[in-house]
C-alpha cells in the first residue's frame, strides 16, 4: 500500500530557512491512567503531535492509515498477542509508519518476536519518561530504538548467523557507491543527521538510500543491514584477493575519521 505523501517529508524548505514538521504520533494503552501520564510526557516534547489516544491496540493500526501519523506508541498493558498482531498489520499495510512497543517483559526473545513482527522500537515500561520523545525522534529519523541488553542479543544472533553463512549465497541486487558510503558511516556508529552531514546531502536522501538498502539486502533493520552489508564486503574482499587485486575503497569500512 502507497505511503501517503505527507509522511514522506519532515522537513521543507523557504526563504526563511528550513522547518520541521511535527512528528504525528498515536498512543494505543488500555489503562486509562497511565496512557494520561504516557500522553504528558509524550507530547512534553517539543515537536511531536498527538494525533489520537485509544484503549486498544487494533484501533490504532486501523486509525494510523487514515491520519499523518509517523508513529504508533504500544502501552504496556496491552496484551502481547493484539500487540504483536497490530504491529504485523500496520507494517504490511503502511511499513513508513514506525511503532515503539513498551514493555514489561525484559526477555530478549520476546522482545526479538516484536522486532521481527515489524516494531521499529522496543524499550521496557519503565523507561523514564522524559526520554520518550527522544526515542520518538529517532524512530522518525529512521534510527532504531532497543534497550543495550536486547541490542547485544541481537548482534550475538547475527554473529552466529554470519558463522553459518554459506559463501554461495548472492545478494540479489549490489549496493550503489552513494549506499555503501551511508552504509560505512552507519557502521562508524553515525547517526543519519551526522552522516547526512558527513556526506554533503539532505537527511530526506540519507533515508531514502537506507529505503533502496534494506530493500536489496532483503532486511528490516539498520542492525541486519550492516550485518548482511559486512558478510557481502568479506565476500567481495575474498574475491579480490583470490584474484590478487585490490578491492575498491567504497567496499571498506571507513577506519578512522
């Protein structure tokens, strides 16, 4: 299904300088008194828009289609199966819309289930509030948002996953120059404002490329794309070695700044 134009631009441009539009958010959380707190402490931050509040995780896929909205908030007290089932849904219908999932389970193979189901965050319910409109943010600039316990867990799986990668496996279509260089400052451990910056280009661009990445890597993360981009890079490397040349400067990863 199309995206809707007006989630695929944050920013425009005038005379006067460059604006950023607010980010068009909705809360799905069943206990009344905390989806009120999450609602506070959400729109506290500066550039973010509460579209809608609803007590059921299903009514907010449904709604998010029909509504600017950039992302979803899942409360933590909604049960994990009409989470899990809401995140699949809005992610085949509109997969531009990201969602955060809060909580209460801090086991790392649940909280994998979310990521895999489409979730574009994960952070536990007692995060402190007044980070939450920072994890917004991110979310909206394309960045992924998990608590460090869960991000190792998923590097250990991607490492045992490389140790089985079988060297006949192609990737179907090659990284463009422009992707590879994105896909090195992502691995210096940039942001996509910094590399946007770092590379002389809009931050719309920086996005767009990780869109064209993750579509030709066949990945749904910035973590599995440079995983796959790393197992692709060691593949070519190996080729050019074995044929004692040397391999171009865009297929390294960038050493030092």
């Amino acid at each position: 299904m199309p995206s809707s134009p007006h989630r695929g631009t944050t920013e425009s441009s005038g005379r006067v300088g460059r604006v950023r539009a607010p980010v068009g958010i909705i809360l799905a959380e069943r206990d009344a008194g905390l989806r009120l707190r999450l609602r506070e402490a959400l729109t506290a931050g500066a550039g973010i828009s509460m579209l809608a509040t609803t007590g059921a995780a299903s009514t907010a896929a449904q709604l998010a289609p029909q509504r600017p909205v950039r992302v979803l908030v899942f409360g933590s007290s909604l049960g994990q199966r009409e989470v899990l089932a809401a995140v699949d849904t809005l992610h085949r219908q509109d997969p531009d819309i990201r969602s955060l999932v809060l909580m209460r389970s801090q086991d790392e193979q649940e909280q994998h289930r979310f990521l895999m189901a489409g979730a574009s965050g994960v952070l536990p319910c007692v995060t402190p509030p007044a980070r939450l409109p920072r994890a917004i943010r991110a979310l909206d600039a394309g960045e992924a948002v998990v608590p460090p316990r869960l991000l190792t867990f998923l590097l250990r799986r991607f490492r045992r996953a490389s140790a089985s990668w079988r060297p006949t496996q192609r990737i179907p279509e090659p990284l463009s120059s422009r992707e590879w260089q994105v896909i090195e400052e992502l691995a210096a451990g940039r942001t996509t404002a910094a590399t946007a910056k770092r590379l002389g280009i809009a931050l719309a661009t920086v996005h767009s490329h990780l869109r064209n990445i993750y579509g030709k890597l066949g990945v749904a993360s910035r973590t599995e794309a440079l995983a796959v981009a790393e197992r692709l890079r060691s593949q070519k490397l190996g080729a050019y070695s074995g044929q004692g040349a040397r391999a171009p400067a865009v297929d390294r990863w960038r050493a030092a700044d």
